[in-house]
C-alpha cells in the first residue's frame, strides 16, 4: 500500500511540472546580425587604358622577284642568315644579251666612224647636211639600244635591297623564273614596327610620340612602342584608325600583339572593385548601407580594369557600400560592421 502511494505521488509531482513547463512562453529565435566591410565611395583621379589587337612587322620588308624571265645560273640564298646589303643573290642566264650587246656595241663604233667621215665631205661640200644629220642620229640610236641592253644585263643580277634576314629559298639553281616568281623573302635588320587598329572614338587620346605598352600572350615581359604615325582617314567599315608604332623589343614579324594605350589621363571618376558588383539578369546592383539597414542600388557601369570598375550611374560621393558579406544581406538583415576600409586602398 505505501509502495502504491509512493508511486501515485512521484507520477503527480511529475504531471504537474510538465503543465507547468507547458505553461511557460518559448523565446523568440531572433537572426543573428551579418558581419560585413564597407567602404565609402569617393572620387578617384585614375589613367584610363584600351587594349587594342596589333601585329608586329619589319620595318623593311620584300619579296625577292627577279625583273626579267629566265633561267637561274647562280644562287646564293643562305636561309635564315643576315646578308649585307649589295650582296648577290642570284643571277640568269645573260650570254644572249652579252651577244646582242657585242653587236650593238660594234654598230655603234660603224657609225661614229660613218658621222667622222660625212662630217669632212660636209666641209668641203661633198655631201648634204641631211645626210650628215642621219648619220648622227644613228649614233644616238644605237647609243640607246646599247643602254636598254645593259639595263636588260643589270636585271639578270639580283641583289639584296638592303642589309637583313633572308627567309626560305622557294627556287633552286637551274629554274627557270618570271617577274611573279617569289624566289625567299627579305626582312630588313633595321626593326620592327606595329600596326594597330585604333577605334576611332579614341583618336583625340592619342597623338604622336605616345607610348603604347605591349604584351604577348604567353610571355610575362612587357615591352613599349612610340607611336610615329596615324593614318589620317578612318576605314569607313569597321570605324579605326591604323596606328604605326616604333618598337623598342624584337618580335616575329607576324606576331599577334595587344597595345594597352592611355586614353583620358587624370579624369575623375568612381572606380569601385568589380567583386562588389552584384550580377542579376541584364542589370547590375551593389549592396549600400542608408541608416544602418541593407538597400540593393542598381548601378550603370563602365570602364573596367583587370580588378575595377567605373560606375557612372547608381553611386554617389560619400554613400557606403557593403565590400564583403553582400551576398548574405537581405534587404532587412541586421549587420555587424567588422571593418571599414578606405576606397583608395581597394582600387589600388
């Protein structure tokens, strides 16, 4: 009986502290505040770059072509090689010529001896002046074929036009060649140049003497490039301008190149870093703080560099933005600010 009662009352005690906790109102679970950096948006005095595509050539450039049809006797093409200006790179078969300039050098000599005797008959008026008159006019006639003919000879030999690199021999000795016959090409020693496409909305960014910088893909090393000619017409389809600039480097003629070029130094603009940037869908926001809540500003944006970017529309002198931690506000999120960084050293 008492072991009975024990138990009656343990169960009571038990059943009744359970209606009490019942009774007991359960706390409100409340978010906890997203730590967060901001910044404050000031104006920035920046040099703004385009990068452009270009292609490195030499300064001087030929396609080795003989002037007359013939068949080669003699070549000298050491591929790959510098040859000197002047120096002989090959040379056609001329005996004909030779042959034909024998004769004519002969005939010439028959009439200087034909004019030296009229002219004593014309003083003693032995013969007529128009007689005396054709035979000096043969003498300048044969004087011009004997000069067309070695004109003809000089052609047969062909010479570098100037000190370089000869490429691949495209003829061996014994071919037979024409005026469209690229026998190797010539590339001058005296350096190289760029050609680069300007669009022409740029063109008053840029005058000459400019210094463009130039990277190729692949090789860490920057080099430089003076600009010493912009052509004065715009091309009409694609809206550039052709600059030419004086490389400082060597480069393979053929080369693909990007020209980074300074256009509208020192203007004042506000550059944040594109990592606060906020993509969705066409448009664009950044998280700002006004009276210590979260708001979602869209903005406009527009030059950029490999970490910022400008914004032109959305952003004003001395707003806040939400540097890091953005992507986990919501527009009535409470916010710890763990840090606030200056805008200057974000854009560096």
């Amino acid at each position: 009986m008492i072991k009975k009662l024990v138990v009656f009352v343990t169960f009571f005690v038990f059943l009744t502290a359970c209606k009490e906790k019942s009774k007991t109102p359960t706390a409100i679970k409340q978010d906890p505040a997203v730590p967060i950096e901001i910044t404050v948006i000031a104006l920035d005095t920046t040099t703004r770059f385009i990068e452009v595509n270009g292609v490195v050539m030499s300064k001087d450039f030929v396609s080795i072509q003989p002037e007359i049809s013939g068949r080669i006797t003699y070549l000298n093409i050491p591929e790959g090689k510098y040859v000197a200006q002047g120096t002989i790179l090959a040379k056609i078969f001329d005996s004909d010529l030779q042959a034909q300039l024998k004769k004519q050098e002969a005939q010439l000599k028959l009439n200087i001896l034909n004019e030296e005797r009229l002219k004593k008959l014309l003083a003693i008026d032995a013969t007529t002046q128009n007689e005396y008159d054709i035979a000096v006019t043969a003498i300048e006639s044969s004087k011009a074929d004997i000069e067309y003919t070695q004109s003809l000879i000089s052609k047969t030999i062909i010479k570098a036009p100037f000190s370089g690199y000869i490429g691949n021999k495209n003829i061996s000795i014994g071919a037979y060649v024409t005026p469209l016959t690229i026998m190797a090409d010539f590339e001058g020693a005296n350096g190289k140049i760029l050609d680069a496409d300007l669009p022409a909305k740029y063109l008053t960014s840029i005058k000459l003497g400019d210094t463009v910088k130039i990277s190729v893909e692949g090789n860490p090393n920057q080099s430089f490039a003076t600009v010493f000619s912009i052509e004065p017409a715009i091309n009409k389809n694609s809206q550039n301008v052709k600059l030419r600039c004086r490389l400082n480097s060597v480069f393979k003629s053929g080369s693909f190149v990007k020209a980074v070029i300074e256009t509208n130094k020192n203007d004042a603009i506000i550059f944040v870093p594109s990592s606060v940037i906020i993509p969705e869908g066409n448009f664009k926001k950044i998280a700002c703080i006004k009276n210590n809540k979260p708001e979602f500003v869209f903005v406009e944006t527009g030059y950029r560099t490999d970490k910022n970017v400008e914004i032109k529309k959305g952003l004003f002198i001395g707003d806040t933005i939400v540097t890091i931690g953005s992507l986990y506000l919501r527009p009535n999120s409470k916010i710890s600010i763990s840090k606030v960084t200056s805008l200057k050293n974000l854009i560096q």
